[in-house]
C-alpha cells in the first residue's frame, strides 16, 4: 500500500509522538529527583603539571571510598580541565565536601578556579556548603535520564 507524503509524514510524526510519551513516562518513572550533580571548571597553574597528576590520584582514590557518589570524572584539554561529579543526594554531597577538606589548599595551590555550574533541585544547606565556589545553578527543565 502507498501513502502520500503528507499521510506518511502524520504517520511519522504520531508515531514519534507515542514513542516519545512512552519514553518520557518510563524515564519519569526510573527518574531520581533528589541527585545532584556538576561541573566544575580549573586551570591548571603555570608550572604545576606535576602536582596536578599526583593530586588527581590522590582525589580519585580517595573518592572512591565514598557512597552516594556515581560519577567523578576528571576530563584535560591542555590547561582545561573539568571535574564530573555526580551525588545521590545532598548527604553525599556533603560527606564528599567534608572530605574535600584535606585537599583544598594542595587544589588551590594547583588551579584556579573558572567555572562550578550545579545541576539538579540543590537544598539550601549544600548551596551554603559550596557558597564560596561562586556557583550557578541550573534545574532540570525537561529531558531524561537513563
């Protein structure tokens, strides 16, 4: 059977349509509201290639003792570099935060600080807790996660 262009062309679109609602409600169903996540942006110090090596073992190592985090990846393009972390909830956040302690001048001794952009619906008291990184907040505004 042949359709015209028109007819096949509402076919494809209610057929998008459908699989688009079922997708979107899948996804809000499997969808975690309470993770928060973000970027952080640094440049990495004249002169302290080395430390940042040594310093990006030493955090990823100890990261990874932590719960409640799924993501913490460090990505370089030359001096650039950005750090993916991804919490279930502000208890992590805030348990990774105070961990980050041991590490905060060995980090600002290495970067400067560019960017910190914060994704999710973020509670008051880890704004607080990351006031200082001078953070922008952005909330989920539609999309899906897997």
């Amino acid at each position: 059977m042949s359709y015209s262009p028109v007819l096949r062309l509402g076919l494809a679109a209610a057929f998008v349509i459908s699989g688009a609602t079922a997708a979107l409600a899948d996804a809000s169903a499997n969808s975690r509201d309470d993770d928060i996540f973000w970027i952080v942006e640094v440049t990495i110090n004249d002169g302290k290639d080395a430390a940042f090596d040594s310093l990006m073992s030493d955090m990823v190592a100890s990261t990874k003792t932590e719960e409640g985090i799924t993501n913490y990846e460090w990505m370089r393009n030359g001096a650039v570099v950005h750090q993916y972390e991804r919490y279930d909830d502000a208890a992590a956040v805030l348990a990774h935060l105070g961990g980050f302690g041991k590490f905060a001048e060995s980090y600002f001794d290495v970067f400067s600080l560019t960017g910190f952009t914060v994704y999710g619906s973020v509670p008051d008291n880890v704004k607080e807790a990351i006031a200082g990184f001078k953070s922008v907040y952005l909330e989920k505004a539609g999309g899906f996660a897997r």
